[in-house]
C-alpha cells in the first residue's frame, strides 16, 4: 500500500454554479430577510391584535370576544370554541376569521406606514426643474424691450 489514497474525484454538477448565482442575487437574499422579519414581525402584530386591540374592541362593544364567536354544524353546541372543538363537533369558527381580518388589516397598516417612512429617509433629492421656454410672445415682448433700452 503506498501512501497515496485513490479515492474518485466527485464532479460538481452543472447546475451548481447557477443554483449559487441564483441564491446569492441580491433580490433573492432580500427576500430571505424580509420573510424571517415578516415572521418575526406577524408575532409582535398578533400580541397587539390579541392583547391589547382585541380587549378595546370587547369593551366597545360589551365583552364580546370574537374569537368564542362560531357556529356548530354538526354535534352537541358548546360555550366555547375549544369546549366545541374537544368535542369533536364540526364548527363554523367566524369569530376566528374575523380576528384574522382584523390582523391582515394591522399587518397592512403597519407595512404601509413602514415603507412610506423608508421611503422618505432615502428619498433622493429631485433637480429642480428647469423653467420652462419663453412662449413667442414672450421672445417677441423682450425684443421689443431690448430695443427700447437700446434707443
């Protein structure tokens, strides 16, 4: 045995070198971060919904907590939805998507007001604009007046 080893020398396949350009666009990796602060992000939002929004609104209107709000399809009806749900009956949870609503429209906001506020810190400055040409009575008026300074 000499003290060389021949192991097969592994190819790299072909679709490699693009797989890594496709990963490494920038539009790619920006989207990556923008998911993971999405995700992270959806977590602050739901506290808010379901912390602090969720109880106003059942105090506005009462005590009502959206989230106990269905309907029983099939079975035994229930006070609660997890009473309902442990019991095996098929619901009809509105309250749920209703409070799923009310996040989408929480998310949206806060996104909105987010990229406008990014966009105005790095909003690049505009050139003024350039006056616009003298209309032919305008040439015509200080030619006239050129000529009368001139006399």
């Amino acid at each position: 045995m000499s003290g060389t080893s021949e192991f097969p020398v592994l190819k790299k396949p072909s679709w490699m070198d693009d797989f890594k350009a496709f990963i490494m666009r920038g539009n790619v990796v920006d989207l990556a971060v923008g998911v993971v602060i999405g995700a992270a992000f959806t977590g602050i939002v739901n506290s808010l919904v379901k912390d602090i929004i969720n109880p106003v609104i059942g105090l506005i209107t009462g005590g009502v907590d959206f989230s106990n709000h269905f309907i029983v399809l099939k079975g035994i009806p229930a006070l609660t939805l997890a009473a309902a749900q442990k019991a095996g009956d098929v619901t009809l949870n509105y309250g749920v998507f209703i409070n799923a609503v009310i996040n989408f429209i929480i998310i949206a906001a806060a996104i909105f007001w987010m990229v406008r506020v990014v966009q105005k810190i790095y909003k690049t400055p505009t050139p003024p604009a350039a006056a616009p040409a003298p209309t032919p009575t305008e040439t015509l008026l200080a030619e006239i007046r050129d000529l009368l300074r001139a006399k």
